[in-house]
C-alpha cells in the first residue's frame, strides 16, 4: 500500500471518531442547588437509612440536586454523588435568591452577620440598629441574607417586621403579654440582659405574677418597675404553684425543686464543646451530657447511650412533658422510630442539649419543625 494511501485511511478513522465528539451537543444549565436545613444530615450512599453513610453535612451547607427518589434526593457534594432525605434540605431550585422578606434589625447594639446557621462561625460583620434587611429564607432560627455581596446568616429573634420604634412596633413598647408565675421558692432575678453575665435589675418572689412580653434562647423578656427586664424561662410557669390546676407539683414538690435544680445545673455547662463519645467534665456528646448531668446532680445513673436511655425511666407523652424530662429524637433522616439523639426538656417550649450541628451544649427550641419531625419518645427519669 503507498503512503498516500495508508494517510487517507488514517485522516478517515481519525474523522471518523471525532465526528460524534464534534457534534455532541452540551447544555450549560444553571446549576439546581439545595441547602442543608437540619442541624446535621447524613449523606448516604443509597436512598434509605439502610445505606452506609458517606458524609455528615451540617446545617448551611450547598449540596448540587440531581433527581428525587422517592422522599429521598439524590445529590452531589463535593464531587461525590449520594442521597439525603429530602425534608432536611430546601426546596428551592437555585441557590441565586435576591428577593425575600423585608425585616428590621431590633437589638439596640447591632445584630452580628455570620457565615453560618450558628453561633460558631465566624463573623462576616454586623447590621446597625434599624437597619433594613432583606431575609432569603429561615431555618431553625437562623434568617439567611444577602450580606455585601456574600450570603451570611442572623439569628432571627432579632429581626422584626416592622421599623422598631414605629408606631406598628411593639418592640419596646409591649403591654400585654403572656401571664406567668414564679415556680423557684428562692426567687428569681431580673437581669438586665438575656444571660447570667448581665446585672441584676431585681428580684421577683415565689408565686409572683408576671407578665411574660416575648421569649428567646430560654430566657423571657418582661416590663420591670418601668424597664425592659430579663429572666430565666424555666423559672417560670402558666399557673400558680401549689394550685390545683398545677401540673409541675401535682405529684410532689421534691420532683419539682429537684428538676429546677438539675436544669440549672445543666445551664452551667451551657457553651461546653461536643465531642463524640465524650461524657464530662469538659465535653460531652448527647447522651454523655444528660448521663453526667443526672448522675452529679440528681444521683440517677442513666445508661450511657440515647437508644438506650429513651427505654430508661416512665415513658411520657409529648402532651404532658415537664421540666426534666429526657426527649428523643431520630435524627438520621427519615424517622423511622430509631433513636439517636437526646436533649433535656426545661419548659416553655425549650431544651437544652449537646448539639452535633453547633458543635457545643445549647437552648434549643423543641417546637422547631425540624425537632417535631424527628421527635420520637420522652422519659421521665425524676
């Protein structure tokens, strides 16, 4: 065969496996991105919680959708393709918001804009008093922003709908309220800010009325001799102490005083890292948080692990939960019943827990969607 041959033959091969590359049409689509709502979620390998897990993505984080599957989505993070249950992340098709919620920053010191749903990340700057804000979405209290061109995250109680100080704001100008009373026999101090660190205003009296204006992070704003005060939610009940309609000393006023003072006890580890399979005095996980707590406090020995401590004690329906009182949760995507996470109810619609997702023991709010959903049991161990 001559030369000129053997190259046309070549050149019509070589033609022949470029032609179907040369035509091979590709869509640039605008890439569908999905946000982590839950305050952890597992990335598994397949659609069901039968799958090993690849990953564990924390609230905030943007995962690529790729098709559903069932209440399942199947998704790419990272450049590797697994399935998250569906509830736990955003139903949006793109991650490109500009249009929200219009709100106003009402803490009078300025409101901190995150890079996070947290308290852990870090700062990216912070929003003057007042200040308008144009909220994309809210997950677990958190409102994520358009921050100078970046997407940052604030803590929702601090945001209002309308301007503070208008005359539609009720903000530092509330009258009514939810009425409360005063459940701790040593009484209850008044603080001038949500948190111990703050002063002392004053001091209200076992079965003392008061008027409760708005609650956040376990701690309840009230008007105090003419000023915005602060006080310990868990202190606090809906009826009279000793009354008959008085659920928290119906059985006995021991149970009481000992859950008020379990509960306080736990508040002092408030901020203590979470460290897996850690039980104190410096760290815990979730189960090893509420093991400590009860053994130094209350003397009860539970068991070591959650699954095993949602069997321990009397079982108690959501309906009738007290201070004290262990809450479960299946935090592992779909709730199927199977236990693996517990928190500690304190009253008012909160709990306190060793938070994987915050990395650290915090408040959280029990009735928040994403708590109900994986709710499983409560025990009632005091």
């Amino acid at each position: 065969m001559s030369i000129n041959k053997k190259y046309i033959i070549a050149s019509a091969m070589m033609a022949s496996v470029a032609l179907p590359l040369m035509n091979a049409s590709h869509v640039d689509a605008a890439t569908d991105m999905r946000t982590v709502t839950a305050s952890s979620l597992n990335f598994r390998t397949g659609p069901s919680t039968s799958y090993s897990i690849i990953n564990v993505l924390m609230n905030g984080q943007k995962v690529e959708y790729i098709s559903t599957s069932g209440s399942w989505l199947k998704v790419k993070y990272n450049g590797v393709t697994g399935y998250v249950h569906g509830d736990y992340v955003t139903k949006g098709t793109t991650d490109n918001s500009t249009t929200g919620t219009t709100k106003y920053v009402s803490a009078s010191v300025g409101l901190n804009v995150r890079s996070g749903a947290g308290t852990s990340y870090s700062k990216l700057g912070k929003l003057e008093y007042k200040e308008k804000v144009t909220v994309l979405s809210t997950s677990n209290g958190w409102s994520k922003i358009n921050y100078n061109g970046k997407t940052g995250y604030v803590d929702s109680s601090y945001l209002k709908s309308t301007l503070p100080g208008s005359t539609n704001d009720n903000t530092n100008n509330e009258t009514t309220g939810t009425t409360k009373y005063v459940n701790t026999t040593s009484g209850l101090n008044v603080r001038s800010g949500a948190g111990t660190s703050y002063s002392k205003l004053g001091k209200l009296e076992y079965k003392e009325k008061v008027t409760v204006l708005s609650t956040s992070n376990g701690w309840s704003k009230i008007n105090y001799n003419g000023k915005t005060g602060y006080v310990d939610s868990s202190y606090l009940q809906s009826t009279v102490p000793g009354s008959n309609g008085n659920n928290a000393n119906n059985n006995n006023n021991t149970v009481s005083t000992k859950a008020n003072e379990v509960i306080a006890y736990a508040k002092t580890l408030l901020g203590k890292p979470y460290v897996w399979g850690a039980q104190g005095p410096n760290s815990f996980d979730c189960s090893g948080f509420t093991y400590y707590v009860f053994k130094n406090k209350a003397g009860i020995v539970l068991p070591r692990t959650s699954s095993a401590q949602s069997k321990y004690g009397t079982y108690v329906s959501k309906s009738n939960l007290k201070a004290g009182d262990l809450v479960f949760f299946d935090t592992n995507g779909a709730n199927d019943g199977n236990v693996s996470h517990v928190g500690m109810y304190i009253g008012n619609g909160q709990m306190i827990h060793a938070s994987y997702g915050q990395k650290k023991i915090v408040i959280a709010n029990f009735n928040d969607s994403y708590y109900q959903k994986a709710y499983v049991n409560a025990r009632r161990v005091l």
